[in-house]
C-alpha cells in the first residue's frame, strides 16, 4: 500500500468511526481528567477565534491532576496551557461532549496525549500524515466534521485558489452552515475576488510608531510592497534580510515597502523595526490577528505581501527572496 492510497483511507476509517460513536454513546456534557507531570500549577482551557486562544475556564492542577466539565455543541477546538514560564503554544484538543483523558508531560511542548475524542483523533490522524494530503479528501469522508472544516480554514486558505475554497465549502453538510471556520472562509474568499492580479488595492490608514496617521494610497506613484509581518514571526524575521536587500538595491529607481505589523507589543514591534534595520515605513494597530489591514487583505498566514503598481493596483502576491529581486529588475531596468 502506497502513502497516497494510504492518506486516503484515513478519513474514510474515521469518518466510520465517528459515526458509530455518536451513534452509540452521545453524550450532552463532557469531562476532561488531566494528568500533568508538574506539582503545582493552574491549567487554563482556552477557547479559539481568528488563530488566537482566550481563557474560558481554569482548574487548580492538585497531586498532578485537573479536570474540566462543560458542554458544546458540536466538536470544537479548545487549548490546554499553564500559569507556569513555558514558552509553548496551547496543547491542541479537539473537545466533544464525552469523558476525556489527557496527558500532558510538559517536556513535550507540541503534542499532548488525548483519549476520548474521535475528533481529536480525526485531527491526529490529518497531523501525522499531512505531506501530500488533500483536504477535499478529507471532506468528502467527512463532510459533518468540524474537524475538517477547521483544517480546511486553518491550513488550506492561503495555498487555494477562490475557486479551489469555494468547491470545498460545498462538500459540507448542511448542518455546519452556522459554524465559525467556515462563515470566516466564505468572508475570506469575498475579500479575496477583489484581490486578482490587476484590481486595485485596497486603501488603509495606519499607525506609525511615532503616532502619525498615513495612508496606502500616499505612498503609490512608485511600485510598491505591501508587507504583513511581526516581529513574533520566526520566517518573517528570516525573510526581512532579504527585504533589507531589494529596498537598498530599487529604492532609488522607484520602488519602496509599506509594512504591516501583526504584533500585540509595541515595544517588541519598535525592536524589531530596529534590530532588522527595515528603513522604510511602518504601521500597526497591536491588535494581533485582528489587525484591520489584515482583515482588508484576507491575511492568514505570514509573512505575506502584495505587489502594487505606480497606478495602485495589485500585479503579483507573495513573492520573496530572489524571486522578488528578479521581478523588481524586470520592472524597474
């Protein structure tokens, strides 16, 4: 058995899988037993909006357990943390109103231990073998998954075409009409029809770390990159040498950045600003994922940008290093 035949029956034994449980052992609430192996500590569930985890609840860790009860309405995508100093993203579960058991070894900074929750293991299952893998496969065996739908608006929104988006939002079934992955995916595809290669960008006010107001639009009459970074961003601090590189090298023939930062700190922001010595302008409203320009712009991932012509309009997206380099000499000899 090849891995592409293999990938594929992964949702199809799964998606038999969830059915038969729901079948026989539906269950209206659910309880999380958490062993972790600190002595003291408080765990914190964390419920997840716009690729950012909130606090919801918390429970006092005691002889190395917690717990957690609640109710959902369908499988949801909750995060475990602590109140400790580790430098971790939120332990991943995928909660549904079952009894469920986790094993959190803190040593282990990516993946808890998770038993209980089928969906969970829908989304283990997409993690363990996601080279080569298609998500409309995965919908298409489970199409009353949000387990699905959220790989769908997580992973897939930036590497799809509109069209690609749209034919995967109609595999679902009916009844996840209502959930948040996909109403944000279909705003998501709206934005992105008005930003085809050849529309105009789209105009915005921003920030500047000394308080001043500017405008998008201000700095069109040169080709311009429109950049959307952080300074949290590990490729985005790699890919900023090379931005450093194509600004000294075109500034003076016509060609100038206008960046977006997706940072909540401003000091860390202003840091960054200058320890990668980015010497053009830069904005941010601190607001995270919930950055205004990057709503505006359908940003999911970073570091991501938009090149815009002397007349305003948008002619590539996303090109970088060498890549850029040689577009820019294309246009600008």
């Amino acid at each position: 058995m090849n891995m592409k035949t293999y990938i594929k029956i992964i949702p199809v034994v799964l998606v038999l899988i969830v059915g038969a449980y729901f079948f026989f052992s539906y269950k209206s609430s659910y309880t999380i037993h958490g062993k972790i192996n600190v002595d003291s500590a408080t765990v914190y569930l964390k419920g997840f909006r716009n690729k950012m985890f909130y606090t919801i609840d918390s429970s006092k860790v005691t002889n190395g357990t917690f717990s957690f009860k609640g109710s959902v309405k369908r499988p949801e995508l909750f995060g475990l943390t602590t109140d400790r100093n580790e430098s971790f993203s939120p332990y991943y579960i995928f909660v549904e109103n079952n009894t469920i058991q986790v094993d959190i070894d803190t040593a282990n900074t990516h993946k808890a231990t998770i038993k209980g929750s089928v969906s969970n293991a829908l989304f283990e299952a997409y993690k363990s073998k996601r080279e080569g893998f298609r998500i409309d496969s995965l919908i298409k065996a489970n199409p009353s998954s949000p387990v699905a739908a959220y790989i769908l608006y997580r992973n897939f929104t930036s590497s799809l075409s509109v069209k690609e988006i749209e034919a995967d939002l109609a595999l679902f079934d009916p009844s996840l009409s209502d959930l948040s992955y996909l109403k944000e995916l279909k705003e998501i595809v709206a934005v992105k029809k008005k930003l085809e290669n050849g529309s105009p960008a789209i105009d915005f006010s921003g920030t500047t770390p000394d308080g001043k107001t500017v405008k998008l639009s201000g700095y069109f009459g040169n080709y311009l990159l429109l950049d959307f970074w952080a300074s949290w961003c590990p490729p985005c601090r790699k890919e900023n040498p090379n931005l450093v590189k194509v600004y000294n090298k075109y500034k003076a023939k016509g060609f100038n950045i206008f960046s977006v930062s997706l940072d909540k700190e401003r000091d860390n922001w202003i840091a960054a600003i200058d320890n990668d010595h980015l010497a053009w302008v830069h904005v941010s409203d601190l607001k995270f994922w919930d950055s205004a320009a990057a709503k505006l712009y359908a940003i999911r991932n970073i570091p991501s940008n938009f090149l815009i012509d002397p007349k305003g309009n948008i002619i590539a997206r996303n090109l970088k290093g060498e890549e850029l380099d040689r577009k820019l000499g294309e246009l600008l000899k």
